[in-house]
C-alpha cells in the first residue's frame, strides 16, 4: 500500500465506510484541453495501518461524469447501503451535474464495484434541485421531499415516483429485516375532520401500514432522525424496536411504538443516528448533530457515554480488524490526509496519540496488560490518583466505589466505572452491566455552595426538571488545587456469585479537558485500570469504615434532582429552612447530606442542597421509595 495521496482530494471530501476502509469522494476537473475538458469524480479507499498509526491508501480510481467543459458537478450524498440486485453491501454515491443555465439538473448514483470500479447504479433528470435531506437507503434507493412531496427512485422503480400520500410531517427509515423495505412515516389530515392519523408507506410494494407501531402519533412532528434497532413480522403484525433522535433534544427508546426509554441530549438538531455494536461490552448510539457535534449513549443503561465537538464525519466499522465495531471520528482541524482522527469503542480501544488495547488474549499476561497499558489511553497531563478502592454488598446487590483525588488544573468530565470480572472460566473478562455516580466528599474542598466551576462532574450537561437523575452532576471545586471525589458502580450480585468465587477488575472511565469549560473541544476518552476486588461468600460479612457505608447506600438509592429557579427574590439559608421546615438531620460523615425523620429504613430519605447561584439551585432526594414525596 502507498502513503496517503496528494492533498489536493481532501479539499472538501465526502467519506463512508465500508468493509474495514474509509472510502473518500470528490470532484475535480479531468485532464484534458480547453475544449473538451470536463468534470471527474474521484475516489480513495483507505486502510488503516496499527503500526504506523495512520491510514494508507489501499485503492483509488476515477470516473469521468461530464465531458462538458461549463458544466458543474458536485457531490450530494455518499453512503454505504445493501444492492438488493447482487445482496451485498455496496458503496454509494450521488452526483448532480448542473447545465451551464442551470435550466436542468442530471442526478447519478453510482456504486463502486468489488474491483473498485465506479459503475452507474441509477440515473434522472430534475427540473429543480433537491434540498434539504436526500437519503440513500438499502435497494439503492434515492429519496427526498419536493413541495411537501416525498419522492424516490432505484434500479427497480425504473423511473422517478411518488409517495401517494401527502404528509404534513414525515419521518424516513428503514427495517432490518432479510427482505429489507423502505418507509416513510407522516402525519395524514383526515377528510372534514380537525384530527390527523400516523400512516406508513413501503416504498418498495406501496404497502400503506399503521406507523404509530413504529412511532406515537404525538413523536412524527418533533422526530428529526431514527434508527430501527430490531424488526420482525409475528402473525403478519410489524414488531419493532426504535430509536428516535427528536427537536427537544431527546433519545427516546421505542418497543412496539411504546416508549420505554429517554435520554436527554447534549446539542441541538440531531442529524443522524448510528449502532456501534461492541461485541461482549454492548452496543453504543453514536448521534450526529448539526455543526459538527457528536454524543454516544450505552444502549443497556441510556446514559451519555461521551461527546466530542468539530468533528466533520463520524463511522462505524470494524476498522482493526476484531470482529466488533469501532468508531472513526474524522476531526476538522486536520482534515487532510486523516491526519487529526480518532478510533475508539469506549470499551478500552482508543486510536489516536497508538493502538492499546484492555487485555491480551493470552491469560497469564493479562493482568500485566492492565496495569501497564490502560495508563496510556491516551497521554493527559495529569491523571485522576485513585486513593482507595472499595466494595460492598446490600440489598442484593454489590457495590464497587473508587476514592479519588484530581487536579483542578486538569479537569476531567463523563466519569463512570465499569466492572470487569475474571471466572477463570474463560480466557478475557467480561463486562457487567452497571450504574455509575459520583459524589462529592467535603474532605478536601469547601462547600460545593462556595464556587460554580464545575471541573468534575458525571454527566456536562443538568438533567430537566423533577427528573430521575441516573447520575450525579453536582460536584464543584474551590480555589484548592485538589478535589476528592467518590465514583461507584452499582451491579446485581446474584449472577456474580453463581461461580462462588469472583475477581473483578474495576476500570475508571473519564474525559479529560484543558479547562473546566471547554468539553466541546475535541476531548478524548481516558480508560484508567484502578485495581482489583474479590468478592467471596466470607467478604460478605466483613465490616469496615462508616464512609464506605454510607457511600453504598446512596449508590443503591433513587435519586431524583430538582432544579430551583427564583429570579426575583435570592434562595437564602435553604439548608437550614429544610432542617426547621422537615425536620432533617446533618449526616455525621457526609455534613453536607441531610437525613429526613422516618419511622424505619424503608421510609428512608436523604436531601442534599447545591446552591448553584443566589437565585439558582439544587436540591437531591435520595429514597428507596418511588412513590413517598417531600412537601416543602
């Protein structure tokens, strides 16, 4: 394979991936004379190299579009989809060729071949140029809306058609099914009547279905993306499984057209939604916002996982070759070449300042390949010190938590632990389900009332209003140089004893930024392996120190964040109107934690108030009951 070719093709690429390789598209002029020089597309497919950490260019080649010498060509979309034609997976690419009077408008798909080939898929004329959203989806099938009607060609359509049904709103996906199928949602007005229905249409038999199993009548206007995890037909009905990106900045998880699921999202305007299959660690939603914005979310827990910003192509693929996807985020800094990119799984792969890996297959050099390779994923200037690692058993379930100490000068965001156990059953470790928090501990730092710099926190962005928070977000700094913080991993403890005896190792996971408000500023995920915990019948029963205690049971609390916002009159002594008002008590061990009168362990509930601003604060109920509400 070759170096990277000349600079000149990544101008303004249009990149996919495909098979392992990254596959860029351009246009340029072809060589020729003046009269009769026209208009190329070009391409290069390229592979990436663990040696040298770089991509190499594997292939490239070139198509000549128009032999006009005024006519403009640019590309419009790019996407690897399935040719229902040969069954395979086949590079995509639409191409629009522009008249000199820009009176006519000539579209073509072309696919690239095996033998690397660009070979002309589907070609049609316009009297209008498309705009807004154009998809490409399996078939191949070109699809795009035009004065409130939704339109589509392929090699089957023999021609360009329309959708009989004219929708208000409309939502565009497709099903994963073996004999895949195309279909547009919407939002139809009934005749004479004030109300509308959510129908569905199949592009490819014009089969009208009932769209809200696949999305609620009140979800079509406000979705602008969406991903069908899972499809089938049980006794002719569609079953389904969803997830819809929407305007509210929300993930929302859907079975059957239920909601079973929501995830607040970090930016505005979702664009695209993508699967990162991780293999024994679980799956990942990789969302694209407009202007350059990313976020992932773990599928098993729907938590924000990480988020990156100027970022200006996001893949999935199994770029090294293992058998499990991996993320490649292209960065606009460093377009050419690839030369700024980013190849990541979350689980422990992080290519970027070398490829390191979680373990080694090889099981007597695992435990080395831990504690020698995880502290170089990737090179920070300073690393969280992990003062004490810790574990405890209650309710049924085993709690892992870490102590803490990170620099202010190094702030670190999205942290969360993981739990890896070694059987001895089996030759790597496996990752178990969990949920992570982090708490502030007073020891070292004043009180989180005194300051608004926020440089360790589990999640960037407050959760809505009187909403469940799954992970904490209130922890602050002072002027110290040094803060200490908690972060747990709670995991049921029934499925961990079935071998009786359990090694786990515990991985701390964590975003490191130059500053305390700078998150958006290409952040890279650091993995940091803190140790070791055994966990057997005997450990069960072993005391230990009251903090670690108490730490345990907010870790297996519900936990609920209500946001106060008074903009005429300043919040005052809220802790102690709390103290007189419900009668709480200070924790002993945690002052900054309230406990509320109760008349046993089941009617337990600790407050904690974080006053964010004098106008603006917080307030945290911790409880084992879902229903029991404070009146205040």
């Amino acid at each position: 394979m070759e170096s990277v070719l000349s600079e000149d093709l990544y101008r303004n690429p249009h990149r996919l991936s495909h098979c392992g390789k990254t596959i860029s598209f351009n246009c340029k002029r072809a060589p020729g004379t003046n009269d009769n020089e026209g208009s190329e597309l070009i391409f290069c497919s390229l592979s990436f190299e663990r040696e040298g950490n770089t991509f190499l260019k594997a292939a490239d080649g070139a198509a000549v579009i128009s032999r006009k010498r005024l006519a403009h060509v640019d590309i419009v979309k790019c996407k690897s989809v399935t040719d229902a034609h040969k069954r395979a997976t086949a590079p995509c690419v639409l191409v629009i060729k522009k008249s000199e009077k820009r009176s006519s408008f000539q579209y073509s798909l072309l696919t690239l071949s095996s033998s690397n080939r660009l070979e002309p898929c589907v070609e049609f004329k316009l009297p209008y140029q498309m705009k807004g959203a154009v998809y490409i989806l399996q078939g191949p099938t070109v699809l795009w809306r035009h004065e409130g009607g939704v339109l589509y060609t392929s090699p089957q359509a023999e021609g360009v058609r329309q959708v009989p049904i004219h929708f208000s709103h409309c939502v565009v996906g497709e099903l994963p099914l073996h004999k895949g199928q195309v279909f547009v949602l919407g939002l139809q007005k009934l005749p004479e009547e004030s109300t509308s229905q959510t129908l569905g249409y199949f592009v490819e038999d014009g089969q009208v279905f009932d769209g809200s199993v696949i999305l609620p009548h009140l979800y079509i206007s406000i979705t602008q993306c969406i991903l069908v995890v899972a499809a089938d037909r049980v006794d002719g009905v569609l079953k389904c499984d969803v997830v819809a990106a929407t305007s509210n900045r929300q993930l929302v998880y859907f079975e059957n057209g239920v909601v079973k699921d929501v995830c607040q999202l970090p930016f505005e305007q979702p664009e695209n939604i993508q699967v990162v299959n991780t293999g024994r660690y679980g799956s990942l939603f990789a969302v694209s916002f407009c202007e350059g914005h990313v976020c992932t979310i773990w599928k098993e827990t729907f938590q924000v996982a990480a988020l990156w910003s100027s970022v200006t192509s996001i893949h999935v693929d199994d770029f090294l070759g293992c058998g499990t996807d991996q993320m490649l985020l292209v960065f606009k800094d460093r377009v050419i070449a690839l030369e700024e990119f980013l190849i990541t799984d979350l689980c422990g792969i992080s290519f970027s300042e070398g490829l390191i890996a979680l373990w080694d297959s090889d099981d007597e050099s695992k435990n080395e390949a831990l504690d020698d390779k995880i502290h170089d994923i990737p090179a920070v200037s300073s690393k969280p010190r992990i003062d004490k690692l810790w574990h405890r058993t209650t309710e049924g379930r085993m709690v892992v938590g870490v102590i803490l100490t990170t620099d202010r000068s190094a702030p670190v965001t999205n942290v969360s632990l993981s739990i890896l156990t070694d059987t001895g059953q089996c030759s790597r470790p496996a990752v178990i389900q969990t949920q992570s928090q982090v708490f502030w501990l007073p020891a070292a730092c004043s009180s989180p009332s005194s300051s608004s710099s926020s440089s360790f926190s589990a999640s960037t962005f407050p959760e809505p209003p009187a909403k469940k928070s799954k992970q904490h977000n209130a922890i602050s700094t002072n002027d110290l140089n040094a803060c200490r913080v908690a972060v747990t991993a709670v995991t049921k403890l029934t499925p961990l004893l079935n071998s009786g005896r359990v090694k786990c190792h515990v991985m701390l996971h964590y975003i490191q930024t130059p500053d305390a408000f700078s998150f958006m500023s290409n952040q890279r995920p650091v993995v940091l392996h803190c140790g070791q915990v055994m966990l057997t019948i005997v450990l069960l029963f072993s005391p230990d120190e009251v903090r670690e205690d108490f730490l345990s049971l907010l870790a297996v609390l519900d936990h609920w964040v209500f946001h106060i916002d008074s903009p005429e009159y300043s919040l005052g002594d809220i802790n102690g109107w709390i103290q007189k008002r419900v009668g709480c008590k200070k924790i002993e061990v945690s002052p900054q934690y309230l406990l509320l009168n109760s008349s046993g362990p089941s009617a337990l509930m600790l407050l904690n108030w974080h006053q964010i601003t004098p106008f603006q604060g917080e307030l945290h109920v911790h409880s084992r009951e879902r229903e029991k509400s404070l009146s205040v």
